[in-house]
C-alpha cells in the first residue's frame, strides 16, 4: 500500500514561486488528509543530502552545475525508494481524490505521445524499479547515453521484467495538455485526478554540452571543457527551453483503411512526439479516427491538396524537427530514434535522408506485382526529417503544384546550402495499394515534375 503522502523538491532556503505556492496550496485543499513534505538539503529523515553528495559522483556533479532538474530526479527516486509515497513537480494541480491509486505498487501515467511521465508518480517503499532507477546513477549513468529519467525508466523497464509491478495510466489522468497547449477545459476528462503543466526545464548551453558528452569523455576532461566554455563563450550561462519534439505531419483525404496501423507505427516509437493530421476533406471516418488516437487535427472542409494539407500541418507543428508521414506507409522501429541521434551528434545537421523499403499490401488485388526488393532514397515522407527550422530559410511547399513537393527539396536544400546526411536506414515501409496517389494522379505528377525540373533549370 503507498501511504499517504506527497513529496515535493524544492532548494533550502529558495524562495518559491507563485506557481509552485499555488499548486501547493491546491494540493492541501484537495487532499486534506495527505501528509504534504518538501525534501531539501535540510531534511536528512526523508533524504541525506550529505551522504549521497559524498558518495554518488552523479549527484554531486548535477548539484554542482546547478542542474536542478537533475537533481530533483535523483531525489525524487531515492526518496520514494526509501519511504515510499507520492511524487509531485510543483507545476501539478490535483482534481480529484488519490485514494484510488493507492494500492497499486508504483502508479504513473502516459502523455498524449504514449510515453511515460515521473512528473506524476506513487510506490510502495523499496520498489524494485526505484531501486534499479537508484543503482542506474550509481555508475551506469556514465556509460549510458541517456539523461532524462523517463529515458532511463523506459530504458529498464525493455531490459527487466518488472511484471505487474507498476501501472501507467492513460494520458487523460495526469498529462491531459503538452507543455505547450492551449489549456481547454474539453482536455479535462472524468478520468482526470491532476493535471501536469508542464512549464519545463531549463537548460543552459553549457550544461547541454555536458548531458550530451558525459559517456563519451572522461569526467576531468569534460568539466575542464566546461570550463572553457564559459570563459570563451558569452552565451553559455544564456537558459534555453530545451525542444526535443518531434511533429509528424499526416496529410490524409479518405485514409480510414490505413492510417490506424499509420498512426501505430508513430506511437510505437517512444519518443517525444506530437502527431499533426490534416483532414483534407475526407468523407470517411478520418478525423474520428486520428482523435480517438490522441492526434491534433486540422480539417479542410473541402480539398484542397496533399501540398497546402502539409503546409497547413507545418504552420500548426510545434516541433524543433519535422518528418512526414503518409497515412498508408509504416515508420519502421526506432526509425524516429535514429533520426534524431544524428542530430544530437552535429547540431549543425538541417536535414537526415533514409531509406524506404516497398511492401505490396495485403488487400492489393495484384499481390504479383513487380516492386523494388531493395531499400532506396527517395523523396517520400518518413524518410526524411528536417528542423523546422529550415522551412524559413526555404519557404514553404510551392502550392501551384500538386505533387512532388518533396522532391522539390532536394534542390533548395543545395540553394540554400543546407546541411543534409544520408544514413543507411531504412526508416519507412512504402505499402503498395490500388490507390496509391502515383497510381491515380500519374498525370499531375508527370506535369508537376517537368515543372520543378524547368524550375531547377532555369536557376542554374
């Protein structure tokens, strides 16, 4: 049984904010009969600050940066760990009761893009996942490329079998909004017992640099490194948001047939990621689909094309990275992991290209047909994916063309210079169908390619 109480982190001696004082507040009028704790460095009988800065390398690093978020992630284990409870950022406002969670032995919740929160989380005291959590920044933290607890839990969670152990709940019980949606009173459910806001961390770009080369060089280096950095460069201490989302666009007009195993493949990845489907004025159950999958969707009420469909989807993304996905075709497992490693390695890099691989789908009448057996480039979605970035220096899509609007990229990408990689990867499936748009728009395609053609022609 967890018992009743609420741990919450916050600095000795800090003052705190108003949002953390009103959530607070809320906590206590909500849950009268919850025992309410803030853990600092002054509180040794809920968790030995001196101790574990003396005996875990990790902590005392993080601390000693003033990398706050990664403080209070260690804390919040080893807390939790040793007396078991309930764990709240100070950016959490409870709507109902908490009683009903509390004879799961470790309850947290998913967000909208099916990934794992900690921002929300209760266990029983010794929970064997707290305690690998715990062992993981004992030393493993060093070796590992990830940083973000979610990462390290769902990291664990693949390698150990830790069945019937915890419960992840459904977005709609603590994360109902991403950090950066408008709240609506529509996203709060009968489901709904608190509601993350999600106001994020901060990281500076020294700091950054430091989360991003701890496995790769050795600690003395790396802090000397950083050292050098905040003499030499004046933006080093500068806060920055970190944005790792990544927005998948889904043009569809009538893809009721397909874009559930589509809208899968997304979910699957496990990634920091919003899914932005365009209804370009489908007459099937498109819209209905992509909502009950928690996809934000834009609707054209009459068609108007897969090019203004994806335009209109980049103008609503809220992501750093952009990658289309068309709703018959499949992203393979950790394509959307692979893709943004490459960018974590060279933060120059604008744009990574991958391989598509053709698959004839089951319900294709001619399961004969000649395809490509091997993978290839090809400018199709899914296997490219662009900082956001890059479209203002490039433009939008060209809308007086109906299609081959990916290809048109290629040739702004050399115009403008921008930096592209090739990786070899198949990132996405291709399914062969009886209506796949080149099969029955083969002339608009044909027209709109010698136009980009001329185009590139005529600018050389």
């Amino acid at each position: 049984m967890i018992p009743k109480r609420i741990f919450y982190i916050w600095g000795y001696g800090e003052n705190k904010s108003q949002i953390a004082n009103i959530c607070i507040e809320n906590w206590r009028l909500m849950l009268p009969d919850y025992e309410i704790i803030e853990v600092n460095e002054k509180t040794p009988e809920w968790f030995d600050f001196d101790y574990e800065y003396e005996h875990n390398l990790w902590f005392k690093t993080v601390y000693d940066l003033k990398m706050w978020a990664y403080v209070s992630d260690y804390i919040r284990v080893k807390t939790l760990y040793d007396h078991g409870g309930i764990y709240f950022d100070t950016d959490v406002t409870v709507y109902k009761n908490f009683d009903i969670f509390l004879s799961e032995k470790m309850f947290l919740g998913n967000q909208k893009s099916n990934i794992p929160e900690l921002a929300i989380f209760g266990a029983e005291k010794n929970h064997p996942v707290l305690k690998d959590l715990y062992e993981f920044y004992q030393d493993e933290i060093w070796h590992s490329p990830n940083y973000i607890i979610i990462n390290i839990f769902r990291e664990l969670t693949e390698k150990n079998n830790y069945q019937n152990l915890y419960k992840i709940y459904p977005y709609d019980y603590f994360h109902p909004k991403y950090f950066y949606d408008e709240f609506s009173h529509d996203m709060i459910t009968e489901n709904t017992a608190a509601v993350h806001w999600g106001n994020g961390s901060w990281n500076t770009k020294k700091n950054r640099y430091f989360l991003v080369n701890k496995h790769r060089i050795s600690l003395k280096t790396l802090l000397k490194q950083l050292d050098f950095i905040e003499k030499n460069d004046k933006n080093a201490n500068n806060k920055t948001k970190p944005n790792s989302l990544i927005s998948v666009i889904m043009p569809v007009k009538n893809g009721e047939n397909y874009m559930k195993d589509a809208i899968s493949s997304v979910l699957k990845q496990n990634m920091n990621l919003e899914i932005v489907v365009v209804d370009d004025g489908s007459s099937d159950s498109t819209a209905s689909i992509a909502r009950e999958a928690g996809c934000k969707v834009l609707s054209h009420e009459i068609s108007k094309g897969q090019v203004i469909a994806k335009n209109t989807g980049l103008k609503a993304a809220k992501g750093m990275y952009v990658i289309f996905c068309d709703h018959d075709d499949l992203l393979t497992e950790n394509s959307l992991k692979t893709f943004y490693k490459e960018f974590e390695q060279d933060s120059e890099l604008e744009v990574v290209i991958a391989k598509i691989k053709d698959f004839i789908s089951p319900d294709a009448k001619n399961q004969e047909q000649k395809i490509k057996t091997d993978p290839y480039y090809g400018c199709l979605g899914g296997s490219i994916m662009l900082k956001k970035s890059v479209f203002d220096k490039i433009g939008l899509f060209d809308e007086n063309i109906s299609a081959g609007e990916i290809i048109s990229l290629n040739s702004k990408f050399t115009e403008h210079n921008i930096k592209t990689k090739k990786i070899d990867f198949v990132s996405s499936l291709r399914r062969i169908h009886d209506t796949n748009y080149g099969k029955t728009n083969k002339n608009s395609e044909f027209k709109d390619y010698a136009s980009i053609l001329r185009a590139k022609l005529g600018r050389k």
